[in-house]
C-alpha cells in the first residue's frame, strides 16, 4: 500500500472507517489534514453569529462573509442580510465586513452613513495592508501578485492605490513598470497558489533585480498547510475532490495543485450531490480535501457519497496539525470574566 504521512498525531494513518466491500475492492479515500475552516474564516463566521445574537436580524455583512455557498446560505437563513456596498445598508445600521477585509475608503462610506461597523478581516489580511502603508509612506512601487478584481486585491491595493500595481500572472510581469528599479517590493495576496506565485516572482527578479521580498509570506499559513497536505496526496490519486465554492480562491487553486501533483483529475464541488458518478468509473483512489472556508460537514456528506460508491475506507494524510486561533473582533468580543 502505498505510504501515507503520519507526523505523530495519533491515528493520522489508520483507516478510521471501513465497509462496503472496499477492502476486497481496494477503493479506498485518502483525507487531506488540514484542510477546511481556517482561524480567519472561524473569526469571521462566529462574529456574524454573534452579530446576529447582540442585535438580532438584520445583521448587514458587505459581501460574502467567505466565499462558501452553504455559509453564506446558513447565515443568511438566520438574518444575515448580505450587501455589495454600503450605500445598501440603512444608516444606522450594523454591518460587518467580510474577512478579505476592505480599502480605507469604505470604512470612510460607512462613516459616512452612520454605519456601526464590525470588522471581521482576516488578521493575515490586515498585515498585508499594514505593509503596503509601510512601503507606501516610504514610496517603493509595491507589485502586489494577486487576481485581478478579488475582493482581498482590491482592498489591499485600495490601501495605497498610487504606489500599487497588480500582477494577475507570470505572464502579467512583461507589462509592469515602476518609476525606480532600486524601490521595489512584492506582495501578495494570502490564498494564491504558492508554485504560481514563486513564478511570477522569478519573473519580476529577472525584471527588477533588486526586488524586495515581503517582510514576512503573505501566502497565509492556511492556504499553504493546504497546498501541501494536497500534494502529499496527489500523486497516489486517480481523482482528487475539492469542497469549496467557485469564488473562493484557495479552493480553487488545491484544485489546480491536485493535477500538478500528479491526480489524473480533480473536480471542485459545492455538496456531495456535485460528485459526478462518471468520475469515479476505474478509480481506485480519490483524494478529499476542502478549501479554508468549507465547514467540516460539507466534508462528511462527501465522504457518505463515496462509501454510498465503494469508497468506505478513510486514510487520513497529515502534513500539519493547526493551532492558530484569532481573537473576535473588538466590537464583538464577550466581556472578560
Ligand atoms: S485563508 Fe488565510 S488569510 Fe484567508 S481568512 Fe483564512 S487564515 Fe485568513
């Protein structure tokens, strides 16, 4: 069989289920760890929970509160209204922002309109913007590696939108150019994929030579924990399973790193119910992982999909044991003692 990684957790390479027949089979699922919720998107799925509790409905939330259908759903089921702008939300009100977090000028809007505004970005998030305001005051050209549009770019570059430029891909840094070659620094945006972004990097060095690096990776913990459990898995996979949304960044990248780890394929799904039957004709192994913000439940109906198919036997894959857990928000955090 081939080896799975125990880095010392307790039962990371026992099977922790079996049946079907998948023994006789040798179906089997190898089960990336870590994988799902991360610190930033627990922070932020409790504060609207606790939002709504303090208040009550409506709680506005500007954008998604993470990219995940089901949460957005659930949230919403429960009061949560969510808006694009602040100019949808009646003065006075309460409204969170998601954990991509925002540029200055919207908190300047919310202001504005009397909005009493709960904060839920992502604190790997708000070093990120701490950074382009350093190397902005000090005036390098800031290339900030990220997509082009996603809501964390542009409230990263909304922080100090003269001194930064986007670079959406390798392919991007052709069209770069900066006032100093001797003043320049990358950052990034925290979900990318890290292999894409090294490249696009190395690029930019051959461009700018004496390009700075961030003072610290701007490629959350999270999203390269993920990355890694997925590559670690890969290459034993004929199909690797994504739980996460088609807006959410670093799901979709653990798809692209699954088939360049060597999976013959692999597929982003919703719920258990987006597996395609056909998938899974002449596979032996599937892969299971889940992006940053895909509740463990998502998870555990697509694992009953999969026993439903054969697939009854769980190896755990364990690259790394997360422990990192954010404090609420201010304005949103229990009274001590
Ligand atoms: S993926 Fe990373 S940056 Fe984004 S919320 Fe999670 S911990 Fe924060």
């Amino acid at each position: 069989m081939p080896p799975t990684i125990n880095m010392g957790i307790p039962g990371a390479t026992s099977s922790v289920r079996s049946g079907g027949g998948s023994q006789a089979s040798g179906k089997r699922v190898l089960l990336a760890e870590p994988r799902g919720y991360c610190a930033g998107v627990d922070r932020a799925v409790e504060t609207v929970e606790r939002a709504l509790e303090k208040h009550g409905a409506p709680v506005y939330v500007r954008h998604e509160i993470v990219h995940n259908v089901h949460v957005v759903e659930t949230l919403a089921k429960a009061g949560a209204v969510f808006v694009d702008e602040t100019d949808e939300v009646p003065e006075g009100a309460i409204v969170v922002f998601s954990a991509h977090g925002v540029a200055p000028t919207v908190h300047v809007e919310a202001a504005a309109r009397n909005l009493r505004t709960i904060d839920a970005t992502c604190p790997l998030v708000t070093k990120v913007h701490n950074e382009a305001k350093r190397f902005a005051r000090d005036d390098y050209d800031i290339l900030l590696v990220g997509h082009t549009g996603h809501e964390e770019v542009v409230g990263t570059a909304g922080e100090a939108p003269d001194h930064v430029q986007v670079v959406d891909n390798p392919d991007a840094v052709d069209q770069v150019t900066v006032r100093d070659p001797n003043k320049v620094i990358w950052l990034s945006q925290t979900t990318l994929s890290v292999d894409e972004t090294m490249e696009t990097v190395r690029r930019l060095r051959e461009k700018f030579p004496t390009l700075q690096d961030p003072p610290s990776d701007d490629i959350c913990y999270a999203t390269q924990n993920r990355q890694v459990a997925v590559k670690a898995m890969a290459p034993e996979c004929e199909l690797v399973i994504v739980v996460g949304s088609r807006n959410s960044s670093n799901s979709v990248r653990l798809v692209e790193v699954a088939l360049g780890a060597g999976s013959d394929a692999a597929h982003l799904v919703d719920y258990a119910e987006d597996i395609d039957p056909t998938w899974l004709e002449g596979v032996t192994t599937v892969g299971v992982t889940s992006g940053a913000s895909v509740p463990e439940v998502l998870v555990r109906g697509v694992l009953e999909r999969l026993a439903e198919y054969g697939y009854g036997t769980v190896q755990p894959v364990t690259t790394a044991n997360e422990t990192l857990v954010f404090a609420l928000p201010r304005e949103i955090r229990p009274p001590r003692g």
